[in-house]
C-alpha cells in the first residue's frame, strides 16, 4: 500500500492555481478552502514537512470529498488527486 510520503513529489506539483476548487461539488457549496483539492494538497504539505498532523479534523474533509474526480480532471499540473486522498484514508 502506498504511503503518503511516495506522494511528495507529486503533491509539490500543485501551483495553488485553484481550478480544482471552480469544478469541486463540494467546495462550491461550502466554500471552505478545505473542501477542495487545493486546501487538501495545502493539508498534506503540511503533514509531509512535519508541521501538521492528520487528525479527525481533517480526516473530515476527506470524507467529505464525493469522489467525483472533477478536481483531478481540471488539475493543469495532471496530479494524481484520487489516488492520493485515497491514500490518506487508507492509510488511517
Ligand atoms: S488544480 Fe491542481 S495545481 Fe491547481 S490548485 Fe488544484 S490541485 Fe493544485
Ligand atoms: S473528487 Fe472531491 S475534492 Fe475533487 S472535485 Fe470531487 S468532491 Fe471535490
């Protein structure tokens, strides 16, 4: 089973442009930076350099996330969105 930290390449690959947030179901409802993929790939840098921890707080937002793979298909920098939050909660 892949471990997030086999992901860190391709998590630093996010620009932060935010089109996954303009396709995100979720995130257009809410509004919460969170509930997008770019909030996400922000959550696990942070977990990756160690300033963060993945808790059930965030643990939420990623079973909030329906699965619809908007977000991966708007992403310009091609990351691997789905396999990586499935990673998360794989792995928890
Ligand atoms: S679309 Fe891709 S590169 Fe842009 S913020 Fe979202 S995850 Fe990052
Ligand atoms: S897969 Fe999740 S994060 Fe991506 S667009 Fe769909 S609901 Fe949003």
């Amino acid at each position: 089973m892949a471990k997030l930290k086999d992901y860190t390449k391709e998590i630093s690959k996010c620009s932060k442009c935010g089109l996954c947030q303009t396709v995100c179901p979720v995130f257009q409802k809410t509004l919460n930076e969170c509930d997008g993929a770019r909030g996400k790939m922000v959550m696990l840098e942070g977990v990756l350099n160690g300033a963060i921890k993945i808790d059930d707080k965030m643990l939420f937002y990623f079973k909030k996330c329906d699965g619809c793979n908007f977000c991966e298909s708007a992403c310009p920098a091609g990351i691997k969105i789905k396999e990586i939050f499935n990673c998360v909660i794989e792995n928890l």
